[in-house]
C-alpha cells in the first residue's frame, strides 16, 4: 500500500466515478482500476461493488476512506510541521473573483509580502464556479470566491467577510429610491454566469422588478465606468474592504438587503495549509485597517 494509492482512492471518492478521478490525479482511467485492485488485493478487502456498471464504494471502503484522508493529511504536513513558519515560502497560485480584485486581494497581499519575504503569490482572475473547480482539480492552491450553494466533498470553506448589495447611479442621479432608478433606467447587468450575478438576478426576480438590459458585464471596474458615463444602473457588492480609488459615484442600499458571503477555498489536507492560513489571517485583517491607498 502506498500513498499515491489512497490519493487515488479519495480521489474516486470525492469525483464518484474512475473516469473523473482519472483526469483529477492525472492518470488514465486504466490505471486507477489498475491501482484499486491493487490496493483491494494488498489489504484483501472488498473496496468497491462491481456489480453495477459505475463500481460503488463498499460500507467498509468509506472506512477506509476516512482513514486515508488522516494518513494523507499527516504525510503532506511532515515537513511543514517540522519547519514551522519557515516553510512559509515558494508560490501560492490564488483565484479570486473580479469583485476581490481591487480592494480584498491587494491589501492582503501587501501585508504577506512584508511578512513573508520569500513568498510569491500568483493570482489567477475567474468566475467562482470556474475557480472552484480548479482548486478541486489542483491546478490552484486556493480561491476567494462567492459562497455557492454546494462545496464538493474535497474542498474547504474559510469564511472572509459578508458583503451587501448596493445600487450604482451616476453622481447626479436626481432620485435615491433604487426601484425607481431600476424600472426608469437602463439595467447594466453583473454577469449571470457569476454567482453574484445569480444572486441579484433572484433579488429582481423575487420583487418582481423588470429592468431594461442593455449591458451584461463581469468585471467591477468595467460595470463602475459604464454607470459613471450615465449609461445605466447597476446592482454590484460592496467590498468590504475601503478603497480611495473608487469612482464618485451615488451608492444606494437595497431595501429589503440582500447580502453574498466571500471566502477562501482549498482542498481538504493540502500540503500549503500553514500557506493558506497565513492568507487568512491577513484576510481577516481589521477592515478598518484594509485600506487601499489612492493611486498616485
């Protein structure tokens, strides 16, 4: 028995079929069956029910899943362990959602940085579902994204902050009631792709507010400059970390509220946990203190 084998084992747990654990661990469908029944034959336990077409993980099989989560765990934080915060070096490769980008992600940035000399962090932009999806895969140590309704199995949640919604008008809009502006004005549109643009979708949809669309957008800063030419309203999050670079904008809250929460996905038992911790702590900085300075 071997670790790679338990890899691929929880792997197939978390995918629920060879095929998707297959292109999870990057080895052909061929060889995970290869290795299962290595590893069936090694301890002589019936880990998966063949008899049906997509082979189920037996009772004692999800035993030993559970088990091979604690060895992996333990096995990837050896090192780490031992050498403490002097591991706290190398590459971070970080999703985040576009609304993280301008305030959340550089502040947390700068004070790691001052922290961690030997640290780089590689930031990768994306939609929660897209960037979620990569941390599951491998290919991203770690995401800030919008919580969605479901986290597969082998992902964890780090909850950041709570953001909530806020009407974008031009500066000298003359009204301040949100419903007004949403039914008299053109709608600029965070994307519906986004699971924030989901969300202020069902917002309208549940008040029955019809909007004239004319932009579908998914980037802040695109949807900000658009509103501050007077092209439209717009609903967008609020960061919930304070920038002076923001545009003069009139902000107006919606009333009922309604709020998204962000945070920071990783793979269960990663072997950059004391990495992704140090990144939360500086997530969870002091909003008061999460300033980001007005560019000169």
């Amino acid at each position: 028995m071997s670790i790679r084998l338990l890899r691929t084992l929880v792997s197939i747990a978390d995918q629920g079929t060879f095929t998707a654990a297959a292109a999870a661990v990057h080895i052909t469908h061929a060889a995970v069956s290869q290795q299962m029944k290595a590893l069936e034959d090694d301890l002589q336990i019936v880990i998966f029910d063949r008899s049906k077409r997509t082979p189920r993980i037996t009772p004692i099989g999800l035993e030993l899943v559970s088990k091979a989560r604690e060895l992996i765990a333990d096995y990837d934080n050896l090192v780490p362990s031992i050498l403490g915060d002097e591991y706290l070096s190398g590459e971070l490769k970080l999703g985040a959602v576009s609304t993280a980008l301008t305030g959340l992600v550089p502040s947390a940035m700068v004070r790691l940085r001052e922290e961690y000399k030997d640290l780089r962090i590689h930031v990768v932009p994306g939609l929660s579902t897209e960037l979620i999806s990569e941390v599951e895969r491998g290919a991203l140590d770690a995401a800030i994204v919008t919580k969605p309704p479901r986290l597969p199995a082998s992902i964890q949640w780090h909850q950041i902050a709570e953001e909530s919604f806020e009407l974008l008008a031009a500066h000298g809009t003359q009204s301040d009631d949100p419903i007004h502006l949403l039914t008299h004005k053109p709608f600029i549109r965070f994307t519906r792709r986004a699971i924030v643009g989901g969300l202020i979708d069902q917002w309208l949809q549940e008040r029955a507010i019809p909007v004239d669309d004319r932009m579908e957008l998914e980037n802040l800063e695109s949807i900000s400059t658009m509103v501050y030419s007077d092209l439209g309203v717009s609903i967008v999050p609020k960061s919930c970390v304070s920038s002076a670079n923001l545009l003069p904008l009139k902000r107006i809250p919606l009333d009922p509220p309604v709020t998204r929460v962000i945070g920071l996905v990783s793979k269960q038992n990663t072997i950059k946990a004391r990495l992704i911790q140090a990144l939360c702590a500086q997530l969870h900085y002091p909003a008061d203190s999460a300033v980001i300075p007005e560019t000169q």
